[in-house]
C-alpha cells in the first residue's frame, strides 16, 4: 500500500498562530511554530499513518488523533520537514501537540532543539483536590491563597505549565509532575526546574480560547547565577 490517503469523513484545516509564534518566540529565546487545527480542509494521510488510524478501534480516539495529526502536519509543513507523523514518537526535541475538548494545536522549533512542548486546558469546574497529585507544598501552598473563583484557573493554568514542561523534557520516562517545579508561579513568563537536573525549562503561558495554553522549551543550559 503507498501514496497518500484522504481522510474525507474528517475534514480539518489547519490554521497558523503567527501573533502568538511571535510572543513564544521572543519569550522562550527560540524560533517555534505554532498551529491549530480547524474544520473545513481535508486532511491527507501516509500509508504508514492511515495503517495506524485503521488500527485503532475507538472513533473518539481516531477524531482525537486525526486533529493532531492535522495540526502537526502543518507545523512540519512550515518547517519543511517530513510530513509523515508515523515516524514521529514522543517525547520529542523539535515537536509536540496537544488536545482537549475538541481542541488540537502543535508547535515545533524552527532551530534545532533540545526539547519543546506545549499543552491546552479549557476553563471547566474540577476538584482542587487534584493539586495535591502535581503540586509540590510551596506551589499547593501559593495556589490555596488564591480565592475560590481565581484558584480553579490558576490551578488550570499551572497544570498545563507542567504538562508542557513534562512533554519538552527528553528524559520524562518515570518521572512525574511532582519532579518540575514552577519558578514563579505569578509569572506569564516563567522557568521550571526539573529535579536532578541543572537545565532550565522556559515557559511561555497564554490565556488562550477560553482556557490556558503553555509552551515549553528546554535547554541542557543551566541558569546563571547572580
């Protein structure tokens, strides 16, 4: 089986977030690109790739997987880079995506990379007990003075931080939320620092289609001190 396949039932475009490119570029010290996916195009598939979408037995996980695979088609379009997604596994240096609710977007580096990443949250209700599960003390402790209304976003807003810190670092395998912890948890702009490890983690956070979306980029650097 070869060539390209057409996936016509799942119809998506992709669109180019070039105000925010801009913003994650200058925040996080690195040229990245940034896309959604959106309805209305057709998405064209690999043999390799439709193989892999013929295997999977759930229709919500192939609409899932279709969005991101849209979405990272068209980072690697502009990278002008390989568009065949079957080659690609994660965690990865020069992509990664992300999906929620309907939601897909990808990011990649325009340079070469020692990690990036990047994760979306729509605003919802959820428990605030879940923080105990990815917040160390000093971040539980600075989130339990937010009020009510505020801490449900900002608990929102911190975890895709850490998602996306997660998802940039090359060397995620075992380790858990609890192993990154936010600099400045104030901060738009801010650093995670990874237990064990001297590099840094820059991240870009954005109030973002009714939600949070944070990208993340690592660098084997550490931090000067002053």
């Amino acid at each position: 089986m070869a060539g390209s396949y057409s996936v016509l039932t799942e119809r998506r475009a992709c669109m180019r977030l070039h105000a925010l490119e801009e913003s994650a570029s200058a925040r996080l010290g690195m040229p990245v690109v940034l896309a959604r996916a959106e309805p209305d195009a057709e998405l064209s598939l690999r043999a390799s790739e439709y193989l892999y979408l013929a295997a999977m037995k759930q229709e919500r996980r192939k609409r899932d997987w279709l969005l991101g695979r849209n979405a990272l088609k068209q980072v690697l379009a502009a990278l002008s880079r390989d568009e065949d997604t079957s080659v690609i596994s994660f965690p990865n240096r020069q992509v990664s995506l992300t999906h929620s609710c309907g939601v897909s977007l990808a990011v990649g580096a325009a340079i070469p990379a020692n990690g990036i990443g990047i994760d979306y949250e729509p605003l919802r209700d959820i428990n605030r007990k879940i923080a105990r599960f990815f917040l160390n003390d000093a971040e539980a402790g600075w989130l339990a003075q937010q009020a009510e209304g505020v801490g449900t976003a900002e608990l929102l807003r911190l975890w895709t931080i850490k998602e996306a810190a997660f998802k940039c670092y090359p060397r995620n395998a075992g380790m858990l939320l609890n192993d990154f912890t936010i600099v400045n948890m104030d901060a738009a702009v801010t650093e995670v620092a990874v237990h064990g490890d001297a590099g840094r983690i820059a991240i870009a956070c954005y109030a973002y289609d009714s939600g949070w979306l944070s990208v993340a980029a690592f660098s084997n650097e550490a931090p000067e001190s002053s």
